[in-house]
C-alpha cells in the first residue's frame, strides 16, 4: 500500500486496440492515482470493457502502455494477480455451489485476504450463505461477484458495469457497497453507462466515445465545462390559448428553447429567478400548464453536448 | 477487515478446492448420477437377460399335411405347428416360424426356409432327421453329447470389458467436454484466469474428481457384472486397475481437446458424437469388432475405445497381463500423448 500511495494506482498511455474491422480502442491515456475512485463512462460499444480488460491484464494491447500498481503485466503479471481484485461483466458464476463455497474456492486462490465469513458480510449475504448461487436474486449474484473480487484484499479494484440489468433498488444497495470501499480506502476503476451512477460515486469520470476520451474531470467540472446549469421542461397551451414560444426568450437568463412534440426544454442559468418568470409569463398569456420538471445539468447533458447523442441512444 | 495470514489445512488448497468444486457440481446434478452409475448397469442387466444363454433353445416351424407333423414332433428341440399352405406362408414370411415343412405328392419332403439365418438351417436339418427317422432310416454311427457351460464364453461375460471400455469413455468425455464449455460459455473460465489461480490447477482438478469417481464407476459396473452374473476376474486386479486409468486418463485428454476451442454446449456435443459414435459401432463394445471387412481391421484396431476394450477383455476373460497387452497400451499412451499435447497447445483460456 505505500509504494502505491506514491505511484499512481493505474497509469495507461497511447493505449491501442483494435478488433478485426472495428477499432476499439484508440490511442487512451489515463492516470488514476491511488485511493480514487475512477469511472469510465460511455454508451455501448464506446471501448469501456476492452480498455479495463487490457488493464485487468485479460486482453493484450496492440501497442501502448499500461502500469497497474507500478508494476507491469509482462514481468510482475503473478503479483498483479494476487492484488486486483476484479469483477467482470456477465459472469455467471456456478449455480450448484452455495454461497460459500463459492468465496471459499476463490479465497483458495489468494496468498492473503479476507475471510469468506468476513467478506459476506461485507456484501450482507449472510442470509444466503448456505443458498445456491441459481436461487439468488439478480441483485445478490452481483453482490456476490463483489464479494469474489474483494476477498483477496485488492489495492486496485477493477468494475465492470456492477450495475447493468439490476432494478434500482439492487443498484442502490450496491452503490452504499461501493461507497463503503472508497471509504476503507481502496482504489477503484469502474465502467458504467449510467450517468446517475459516475456522478454518485466517482471522484473523477473520463467520458469514452468511439475508444477515444472526450472528456475527463470531476463530474462537477465536466458539468460545468458545458455552460448549462439548470434545465426546465414544460407543457403548457390549449386551444383556446396556445402557448406563444416566441415571448419566452424575453425571461431573463433562459437560452436555448428547444420545443418538441408539445414540450419545451429550456436551459436556464438560475432556477429561482426563470420558474416564476415563466409562471407569470404563462399566466399573462392565460396559457395552462400541464407539466413542469426541472433539472440541474447532468453528466447525460454533457455526453449530449459533446457528441449529440444520448449516453442510451444505442 | 481485519489482514488474515494464508488460512492452514490442505482443504484451503486451490487444487483441494478445485476438485471439491467438480465433485459438487457432480453430486448435485441427478441426472449425470444416472447416467454414470445406473445407467450401465440397466444396461448390463438388460442385455445379459436378453442374451443369456438358454438351455437349448426350442425353434417353432410350420407343417403342411398331418403325416410329417407326427412324425416331426418326435423332435423335442422343434416346436410344429401344423397349418394350411397359405397359413404356413404367411408364418414363414413374418418370420414367426423358421421352416416351413411340405409333404409333395410324390411322397418326398419340400423344405422352405431362409439359408442365411442360421435358426432356418437347424430347424431344417432336425425336421429332415425326425422325417427320415420316422421313416425306417438307422445311423450307422452312434453319437453321444456332452455339454460345456462355462463361465467367460457367455455373451454377458463377452459384453462387460465393452460397457465398461464404453463408460470410461463416456464419462470421461462428457465429464471434461461439458463442464469446461460450459464454464466457457458462462465466462466462469475467464473469471478463474483473473485470480491468481495457476491455470493447471484447472485442469488437474478435473483429472483427479475423475480418478475418484472412477473407482466408484468401476467398481459398481464391475461389483455388479461378478456377483450377479459371476462375470470372471481372471486377470490381475492391479493391472485392471491400471487399465481403467490409463483409459480415463487417455479419454479425459480426447474430452479435453474436444472441448478446447468450442464455445457453445451445443458446438461441442455436436464434436463429441462425431468422435464417439464411430467408436460405439466400431470398437466392438455390443458385438466383436471382427465382423467388420478386412480391410477396416487396421483402423479399427487403432482406435482408442478398441484398443481399451481389448484391453480389458484380454485382462478379463484371459487373465493376460500387461506384456501381452503392449500393443494396445502403446496405442492408448500415444492417443494420451496426442491429445493432451494438443489440447495444451490450442485450449482457449477465454
């Protein structure tokens, strides 16, 4: 843990990949230093698992760079292995072993670590301890896959999408997980498509597109790089009173009024001063209001602000 | 958490937990239960009670005509029926009797029967005895039978060594090919190669759940085979034993090379019934090998089911030890050899 408190935890550069037709990676650098969490974020297909792979040392690189923990997987890749723990997408793990079991086989695997009692725990699956690992929930089974990464007591742990196909309440659950190991320490890397998901538990987010980095910050400095803070969507107008779009630019601070199919997105630059302008604005045109949201801006509306697209558009 | 030292007790070994991991999976799927250790011995039951060997066994035939049909049923070992021409006829041809027994006008016998079926040429010959006997015809020379039934010339004893030899195959086959394509398909292996599992812990895992559960396959099969149907033992345990091992062994390598590369459970049962089938119908597990053309001999004699059930035949039946046996034991070894340099060479980690 010392060495890694001076190098960073990860470190990639000009990191190239490509698959027969389709090029996945394309010339990345990254610095994570330790005791950060990191996300990748970006739509499917963008060269998230590929880049974390090459770094879980489970895919070669075509050329480029990459140190995990100050070492390299050529030379040191046993000693690596015993100190990453790493969860992978769609790993199914075997249906006939319980719980236990399971983290026992993976703990046997490890010079050092946690105890399986320990790490069930950890992942509050002490319930399930004695349960096949096909009775478990969609929301256990990932949790149980945490468990597998965790139990040897990483420095640096690798995530792949540990929420994808979970309800909301599976990803929350997990989510207070996570943030309990940034909170003993552990350095974490982690791919996610959902926006929600980086800017709850990601220090820092390196928004991914067609295996390139367009975009790297703190979730708040990647928000405010795009010069919107608030956005106001609204339904408003009926026969009698249509809506008169064009008066809305008078309000002050609002740019940017998108209308479409009936509902109008505006961005604002202070909530407190364009929601009751629009409201009088409304009422002196005698036009009724049907819907009214606000948002402030998301890293959604970064994604959407630097490529056109939406993170789920695929 | 707190740091816990490397925990002690040889069941905290990868390779320990590896292998318990197989058995588990292997315990706890009923079915693959079946198959490996009812399965043969329905099997075995079935066909040896079908086949066994009966006390002379009694041939029905169609007689035409009241004359031949007393005559005829002077033979104890033919069962007549005496019936109209056409009766008979139909009879014959559905195969419900073997021959088919006229008087003709002229007072001479008509026999019809199928020449290539050895129960129409017996029938034949006996219903010609009794006729000419009830005739007035006298043997010139005296005869007297004596009977041997013995143990190890049955077609039971015959069919064990084959199940057995089939077994092996299968279940190592099957055992090795769908666990790892399926932990394949699952990314279970990729997630394994992410830990610092040494990969050869993988594979040894699956050879040695294979070797225990061997003992308790042989064993049953065998156990079975000796004390119901008194199968002989004639060779060495210890070289049966080694036998069994080194056909396990050599399958296991063949399972491991099927299941190298193939990514899908259905990709690879396809590749397993192109190796095996050839081998059930072949290598002479139901019936000898030697009614196959000359020409095939060769190939046939160095497949590796073949040479394991001649092996085990040969040990059984013969009591042969492993001199006599190098033969086969040099075409199992270089099957293992092949196949597990092989699968070493093109075995996907992912």
């Amino acid at each position: 843990m010392v060495e890694a408190g001076l190098k960073p935890a990860l470190r990639v550069q000009n990191l190239r990949k490509a698959y027969k037709d389709v090029v996945a990676v394309d010339g990345l650098d990254l610095e994570v230093p330790a005791g950060e969490c990191f996300g990748l974020l970006g739509p499917n297909g963008a060269g998230k698992t590929t880049t974390i792979e090459i770094c879980e040392g489970l895919t070669a690189a075509d050329s480029g760079e990459v140190e995990v923990l100050g070492l390299s997987w050529r030379s040191d890749g046993a000693e690596l292995r015993q100190r990453l723990g790493i969860q992978l997408q769609e790993t199914q793990l075997s249906e006939k072993l319980t719980v236990h079991e399971t983290i026992r086989l993976f703990r046997s695997f490890f010079r050092q670590g946690a105890s399986p009692a320990e790490v069930i725990g950890l992942v509050q699956l002490e319930e399930k301890r004695n349960s096949r690992v096909g009775a478990l929930s969609g929301g256990q089974k990932q949790r149980l896959a945490l468990a597998c990464a965790l139990v040897g007591k990483p420095d640096l742990l690798f995530l792949d999408e540990p929420t994808t196909g979970l309800d909301p309440q599976a990803r929350r659950q997990l989510w207070e997980l996570i943030e309990e190991m940034k909170k003993a320490g552990t350095t974490i890397v982690l791919t996610t498509h959902y926006m929600d998901e980086a800017e709850r538990l990601c220090d820092r987010v390196a928004i991914m597109d067609h295996g390139k980095i367009i975009a790297l910050g703190t979730p708040r400095e990647l928000v405010a790089s795009i010069g919107i803070e608030h956005v106001v969507e609204f339904a408003a107008g009926s026969q009698a009173h249509p809506l008169e779009a064009a008066r809305l630019h008078d309000i002050e601070g609002v740019r940017d009024i998108r209308a479409d199919n009936g509902t109008v997105r505006m961005q604002v630059s202070e909530l407190h001063r364009a929601v009751p302008a629009l409201l009088d604005e409304l009422g002196r045109q005698g036009a009724p209001l049907t819907e009214l949201r606000t948002h402030s801006a998301s890293l959604e509306d970064v994604f959407v602000a630097l490529t056109g697209r939406h993170l789920r558009d695929e | 958490m707190s740091e816990t030292p490397p925990p002690a007790g040889w069941t905290n070994h990868p390779l320990a937990q590896l292998t318990l991991v197989r058995f588990r999976e292997f315990m706890r799927e009923p079915e693959v239960l079946f198959w490996v250790f009812i399965f043969p011995i329905l099997l075995a039951a079935g066909l040896g009670i079908a086949f066994r060997n009966r006390p002379a066994e009694v041939l029905k035939i169609a007689v035409v005509g009241p004359e031949f049909a007393s005559a005829i049923r002077s033979e104890k070992l033919l069962d007549v029926q005496q019936l109209s021409e056409a009766e008979a006829r139909k009879e014959l041809r559905e195969g419900k009797v073997a021959l088919l027994a006229a008087r003709r006008p002229d007072g001479s016998a008509a026999y019809q029967y199928d020449d290539t079926n050895p129960e129409g040429r017996t029938a034949r010959m006996l219903a010609d005895r009794a006729i000419q006997r009830a005739a007035g015809r006298i043997d010139p020379v005296s005869s007297n039978d004596q009977f041997m039934r013995e143990p190890g010339s049955r077609y039971i004893d015959f069919l064990i060594p084959g199940l057995l030899g089939m077994n092996l195959m299968g279940s190592s086959i099957w055992g090795m090919g769908f666990a790892i394509v399926d932990a394949r398909r699952k990314k279970l292996i990729r997630r394994l190669v992410a830990t610092p599992m040494p990969r050869h812990y993988y594979l040894l895992s699956f050879v040695l759940s294979r070797l225990v559960l061997l003992v308790a396959e042989v064993g049953i099969l065998l156990g079975f085979a000796a004390l119901v149907f008194q199968v002989p033992l004639r060779g060495s345990l210890l070289g049966l034993a080694g036998l069994c091992v080194l056909g396990a062994l050599m399958f296991g390598a063949l399972g491991l090379l099927i299941a190298s590369r193939a990514q899908t459970v259905e990709a690879a049962s396809g590749l397993m019934n192109v190796v095996m089938m050839p081998m059930w119908i072949l290598s002479g597990v139901f019936f000898s090998s030697q009614r196959f053309p000359d020409f095939v001999q060769p190939i046939i004699k160095v497949l590796p089911l073949t040479a394991v059930i001649d092996a085990l035949r040969a040990n059984m039946l013969q009591g042969a030890n492993f001199a006599l046996l190098w033969p086969q034991l040099g075409i199992l070894t270089a099957w293992l050899a092949v196949c597990f340099a092989l699968a070493l060479k093109l075995f996907r980690w992912r």
